[in-house]
C-alpha cells in the first residue's frame, strides 16, 4: 500500500460499527452549565425573586400592629367642679390594635412587583452571559484536544513509513550497498518522531483533565470527541446571545421604575382603626378601665415626591438611552467579529483544497524517492526531507480540517446558538 493510500484510508476511514464511547461538545455544554457553580445561581436568583415578589404582595394586605404603653407622670390636670376638683390618675396604661388599610394608591403595589421579576429577570441574565464564557473555555480545550488527536494521528503515519524505510535501508547496509551512516539517519529521524508522540500523548491527556473540570465529570482519554458540524444555513441564523435578552431585562426594569415614579402625582388613600382598652381613652375625664376605638380614612400626597417626578422621569429616560446605545455597540461588534469568521471560514476552506492537491503531489514524490533510496541513488537525509514535506501537508489538512470546524462553531458561539450535532 502506497503512501497516498495510507493518507486516504486516515483521512476518510472506512465505515464501521458506530463508536459508542464518545461525547459530543453540546454535551460538554449542558453539563458544564449544570454542574458549573455559578448555574446554581439561577435557581437561586428565581427563589430570590419569587420571595421578594410575595414580600411586595402583602402591600395588598392590611398594615396590622399591636401596641402597649405604661407610664407615669408628675402631674395631671385638674378640674375644679363645685366645691372640689376632679383628676385623672397620674398612672397610665393602654393596651391597642392599629390597622391601616390601602385603599387606593395608583398602582404602587403592582408595579413593585413587576419590578421585582424585572430585576429577578436582569440577574438571571446576566449570570446566563458569564455561563456563556464557559462556552469559550470549553471550546479551546475541546477542538485542542481534537488537534493533538490529528497530530498525533500524522505522526504514528511517520513513525510506521519511518520503520519501513529503516529495515529496508537496514538490510541494504547488511548487504553493502549502503553506507551505515544512511542507517542512523533514519534511526534518529525515528526518535524524534517517538519523542513528538510521547510529546502529543501529553497534551492530550492534560486536554482530557482540563476538560474533565469544566463539565464537572470523568471523560477518560479513551473518550472519542465528535467533530461537531453546522447547518448548510449557518450564516442565516438569527443571533440569540445572551446580551440582548439582558439589554431586554434591564429596559423592562426601568420601564416599570418609570411607571413606580409616575404614581407621585396621584394621592394616596387608606383607611385606617385602632380598638384600645386602658384609662385614660379618649375621654381624658373617664378614669376607669375601658375600651375605645377610632377609625377614619387618611389620604397621602407628598409635595417632595410630586415636584421630583419630572426629574426621576428624565433621569431613567436618559438611562435608557444609554442602554440603546450599548446595545448598538455590542450589535457591531457582533456583526464585525461574523464578518471575520466568515474570511476566516472562507481562507481555510480554500487552503483545504490546495493541502489536497499538496498532498497527492507530495505522496508520489516519496514513493519514487523511496525507490530511489532503495537503488542508492539518493541518501536518507534526502528521503526524510521528503518525507517531513508530504507529513507537513497531511497535519496542515488534517489541522484546517478541525479548524474549520472551530471556526464554524466559532460563528455559531458569537450567534449565541448551541452547534448542531
């Protein structure tokens, strides 16, 4: 079997039962976001929310309290009836129940819970963007391991023509042809290219540890890695980032704190009772133990508040121009950063098909120069050259083969879409 057929079996291996130990890099996604520490953090963040939206409910309940006062005083006043007077008792007790109920208060208890599942809202998102840069991670680690695999893949195809070469050359020494020297040529080119495997072999299980830490599991070395494809349509896919859903959140946060400032211009209404038992009540000249109440409505309207509006008002205006803006930043950078992927996609999809043509013409330049280093005619230093040339070609295929994979998912990460499997 030729070199050529050798590439060609490594690069499109013949089909066979499917690999059942293997894990996809979505999988690494899902379970770097549940297992990650700060993704408990969004269930935290919803129990939060849902506590503080039940606390700004009971505004809709009854204020109720329950009070008690005891004193003494030196003096009280006295009234003179007749020939005598009249006094209340210089020791005072009072025991009462006050309630205040809203009646009216233009919305305020609404909006603050709307407010709460905003900024409840905010904070998830914003902890789904820093899970985000998870993604990133894993990707480095992930498509460097696939990396190191194709390498390590180009080098064993070295070191088995190395072998070949070597025990060919090995007996033409035996036989005289040769010069010994031609023999420790190759057998040094052979150490190197064991040396570069024991090299790879490194690399590979480091990527496998810190790939284990990510997702918070084992994935032994013996875990194949799947290289991930994209949709023919990739390029017309609409961006999900995580950004813009907390552009979104933070937008609807001020939009309800805009609604909360505008309930200063109407008045608010409650009603309002306290039931107590004690001396004196309310009849400062009953001194006997009794009860007594008192019940009204009371209306609120603070001038302070009602003359701040405007300015509150404009403040979150201008806060949610600044915000617009941001957004039309990031969506630029966005848009700039697809647009170099899209010439990176581009520039390694056309150095594939020249690799392609490299490799076929490289590969029949080491089959005649392995007749030719049979037959004496060139020497072994030759030979190698020849033969790290063709490798060269096969690991730069082999390499832009991957990394047009990662630039492609690369795209799809700046979109904010999960790779298709």
């Amino acid at each position: 079997m030729n070199s050529l057929a050798v590439l060609l079996i490594a690069l499109f291996p013949v089909a066979g039962p499917a690999e059942t130990d293997s894990i996809s890099l979505n999988y690494c996604y899902q379970r770097a976001y549940e297992d990650y520490p700060t993704a408990r953090n969004i269930e935290l963040q919803e129990e939060i929310t849902r506590l503080n939206v039940a606390i700004a409910h009971t505004a809709y309940f009854p204020d109720v309290s329950i009070n008690g006062r005891m004193s003494y005083q030196s003096e009280v006043a006295e009234i003179a009836v007749g020939g005598g007077g009249a006094s209340v008792s210089k020791d005072q007790y009072e025991a009462s129940l006050d309630v205040t109920q809203t009646i009216f208060n233009g919305g305020v208890t609404g909006i603050r819970k709307d407010l709460q599942r905003a900024r409840g809202r905010q904070q998830v998102e914003a902890t789904k963007i820093e899970l985000h840069q998870i993604r990133s991670q894993i990707d480095q680690v992930y498509f460097g391991i696939l990396l190191s695999q194709q390498q390590a893949r180009t080098i064993r195809l070295l070191i088995q023509n190395l072998e070949k070469q070597l025990a060919m050359v090995r007996s033409q020494v035996d036989n005289g042809v040769l010069l010994p020297s031609q023999q420790y040529i190759l057998k040094a080119e052979l150490i190197k290219a064991r040396q570069d495997s024991v090299e790879n072999r490194s690399n590979i299980t480091a990527g496998y540890r810190v790939l284990s830490d990510l997702i918070g599991e084992e994935v032994p070395e013996e875990t194949g890695l799947v290289l991930p494809a994209v949709p023919a349509d990739y390029r017309s896919l609409q961006s999900q980032r995580a950004e813009y859903a907390l552009f979104s959140s933070r937008k609807e946060t001020l939009e309800q704190q805009l609604r909360l400032a505008k309930t200063a211009k109407v008045p608010a209404v409650s009603a309002f009772g306290t039931a107590a038992y004690g001396r004196p009540g309310y009849n400062f000249l009953n001194d006997d133990f009794h009860s007594y109440y008192i019940a009204g409505f009371r209306i609120r309207w603070n001038i302070r508040d009602v003359l701040n509006m405007g300015r509150e008002q404009q403040a979150l205006q201008i806060e949610q121009q600044k915000i617009e803006q941001e957004e039309q930043a990031f969506t630029r950078q966005v848009n700039a950063s697809l647009d170099r992927l899209e010439e990176r996609i581009f520039a390694i999809k056309e150095n594939m098909k020249r690799d392609r043509e490299i490799i076929n013409l490289r590969s029949r330049v080491v089959d005649e120069s392995g007749s030719q280093l049979k037959n004496g005619v060139i020497t072994a230093t030759e030979y190698v050259t020849e033969l790290n040339e063709a490798n060269r070609a096969r690991l730069s295929l082999f390499i832009n083969k991957v990394r047009l994979a990662q630039a492609q998912n690369d795209y799809l990460t700046t979109l904010g879409i999960p790779i298709q499997e």
